[in-house]
C-alpha cells in the first residue's frame, strides 16, 4: 500500500502524464510531463458503459456529468484570452505593441519581426515568437495576449503552482466517529473549525453539497448499489454505507457553514489540551490553518485559477472542484468503484485547473517573480491534515479514542 501526498488508496503508481503539441493562438505548452500521480491520474481503459454492478475491486467508468457552476466563480479578477478585439482595433494594436516594448526590455528580449505584419495576424505570430523566446529563458512561464475589464490586447507572462496531479481529497468519516464520543469532543470541536475554514474562506467543496464534483459520483455509485440485485449481503452493507455517508454529511455540513465556528477557531485552537501525545500533531495542524487564516483572512484557493486563460479552445479540463473536496472516506466498502470511476473521467484529460501568477505588462513591473506562498503553505496543510484523518480512517472507532 502506498500513501501519496494527499490520500491515503490502494493504488501508486509513477506515469508519464501527456499533454498534446498546441498550436498557434492558444497552444503553447509542448511535450509531456513525469510526475507523481495518484491513482486519479492513472491510465487505465475507459469502458464504453458502465456496468450495472459495483462490487467489490470492480473497476466502473464514471457517467458524464453536465458541470455545474464551479467554484472558480469566486475569483477576484477574470482574465480573458485575446480573440475578438471588436472594432477597437487601434486600442488593440497600441496596447499590444505598448506591452511588447516593455516586455522585450524586461526580459532583454529583441522585438520579433513578426511584428510588421499585417493585423491581427502580426499580434499571434509576435506573441508565439516570444512565448517560445520566453520559455527558453523559463520553461514554466508563458507569454499570452490577456484581456480583462480595462485591457483588449496586453502581452501578459502565466505561471501556475505545480499541484502535483494529486487529489486532495479530506476525509469526514472520522469526525463524524469523534463526534459520537464524548472524550473526543475536543478534537471533534478542533476538527470542526479547521473544516469551518476550508469551507467558509478556502471554499473547499463538500461531497453533500449538490452541485459538488464528488456528490454526482457518490450519486451513479448510488444508483449502481440500488440495480444491483445479487450478493445481496454485501448490497446492503453498501446500502448502510450509503444511509450513514449521507446523513453524517448533513450533519456535519450544517455545522461547519456556521460562521459561529469560524469565529471561534482562535479560541478553541487556544484553549485544545494535549492530554495524549498524539493530540499534539492535531494541535500543531491546527495552529498552522489559523496562522493560515489570519495571514490571508480572505483567500480562497479559487482567487488566482484563472479557467480558460491558456487553453481556451479545449473545454476538457480537470477543474480544481474536482481534484480538492471532503469526501466521506478513502477506506470503505465502496472506495475501490470511486476511485476507478475518477480514474476513467481523468485518464484523458490534458489539462487541469490550477492556480497561477498573471505579471501583465502594461507597465514595468517591479518584481515577476510569483508568490505562491498561500497555496503552498495551504497543500501542504491540506496534505497534513489528510494523513491524520487517514490514519483513523476505519468503520468504526479506534477504542482507545
């Protein structure tokens, strides 16, 4: 059994994750990437049709489902890819060519002599030049030609943070065990307001919530269980899986939407007793989201996704609601046919969603080196706060706790 960096499953394995050669306008990243996957990223064969059953190691294609409004709805700014300038095409042209003088000479770059060409064709072929210029300088940037509310035409550099192709999947089961017991109620309370933040500021979704990724594969597993009409003992024991998964959910749903435990996640990380040696990592993970919160009271982690911005003609992408979320839990009876259903919706996507430093050049920039500290210090935290919760995983509770 191997642990990868976010989730605790059966599977580990080291894949080549591809990515096709993009073309002219919007297709600037080549190659293929090695990296660490987890096993939604495997490549494993997409069935044509579900079979009806889920049983036990079944490997099931998860249905399509029509998305939903993502969480990226939460971004503080919207960027724009350049195709339709409309009839501001002297804006365009000066704004362009403005931001290629002070690119070029922030990068020590020589203006293309694409740049002479007829427009807006001279535009595409000019920032294709110099993305490739750029990427020979840092393989991990990318030169496009944003628009926003105030630009139609400014030559921009995109760094995205590296979230490792992992899942960042939080389990519930256990709280909702610790919740039962009242000598672990102070966990649970601690548990509760690191949840409170993840949901309220972070917006991590939750698997209960209805337009949430993983509620529809919770959904078709559902709905798999219920056609079943062999094995019947182990139908029902998934049947009970379901009822419990469902209404702890709720439960806990409705208690970590409270602005309530927000506000009195400083007192009750203060006032936490360490009784116990092993309580002292929970308090340490938890004093580490707080530091988080007051760092950045407002930040979400969908503030700096900017969707579309890269590949605008590929809708086929893995968006961030689908690869962060609670889940119920990563060692159930049913956890094999969720995790096989992710695999074979993932296994073909190229790109996925992932937070990323926009530097515009409409101006000389004073510093383009990104600042990713709120998403790196976030996933790791994120990583910690799953491998507790993993270690607890179980049906039912640890008797010592």
């Amino acid at each position: 059994m191997k642990c990868n960096t976010a989730l605790k499953v059966r599977w580990g394995i080291k894949v080549k994750y591809e990515t096709g050669t993009q073309k002219q306008d919007n297709q600037n990243y080549k190659g293929e990437q090695g990296m660490e996957a987890t096993t939604a990223i495997q490549r494993i064969r997409r069935q044509a049709k579900p079979p009806a059953r889920c049983k036990r190691g079944s490997a099931q294609s998860g249905a399509e489902r029509t998305r939903s409004a993502d969480r990226n709805g939460f971004l503080k700014h919207r960027f724009l890819p350049f195709w339709q300038y409309g009839n501001n095409r002297e804006q365009a042209e000066r704004e362009f060519l403005c931001s290629l003088s002070i690119l070029c000479k922030h990068y020590d770059l020589p203006i293309p002599e694409t740049v002479n060409g007829s427009f807006p064709q001279h535009i595409y072929l000019t920032q294709q030049v110099l993305s490739d210029q750029i990427k020979g300088i840092d393989n991990k940037l990318s030169c496009i030609i944003a628009k926003d509310d105030k630009h139609i035409a400014t030559l921009a550099t995109v760094k995205r943070y590296d979230t490792g192709m992992t899942l960042y999947y939080i389990p519930v089961r256990p709280l909702w065990h610790w919740l039962q017991g009242s000598q672990s109620q102070p966990l649970a309370e601690l548990l509760l307001c690191m949840f409170a933040y993840l949901e309220q500021v972070v917006r991590v979704p939750f698997y209960t919530e209805q337009d949430s990724y993983l509620a529809s594969q919770y959904e078709t597993l559902e709905q798999w269980v219920n056609d079943d009409q062999e094995d019947e003992p182990y139908r029902q024991k998934q049947l009970d899986e379901f009822y419990v998964m469902q209404n702890a959910g709720l439960k806990i749903y409705a208690q970590i939407i409270d602005p309530q435990r927000l506000a009195d996640f400083e007192s009750v990380v203060q006032n936490f007793q360490c009784n116990e040696s092993w309580l002292n990592e929970w308090r340490d993970v938890a004093m580490e989201f707080l530091q988080l919160y007051k760092r950045y009271p407002e930040r979400s982690i969908f503030d700096h996704i900017h969707s579309d911005l890269l590949y605008p003609q590929d809708e086929d992408r893995i968006y961030a609601d689908q690869y962060i979320s609670f889940y119920w839990s990563g060692n159930d009876c049913f956890q094999d046919c969720l995790f096989d259903m992710i695999d074979n919706h993932f296994q073909e996507i190229a790109y996925m969603d992932e937070p990323a430093h926009v530097q515009l050049f409409d101006y000389t920039p004073e510093n383009t080196i990104p600042d990713f500290d709120f998403e790196t210090r976030l996933f790791e935290l994120m990583d910690k706060l799953s491998r507790l919760l993993n270690k607890y995983d179980h049906e039912q509770c640890e008797p010592a706790i």
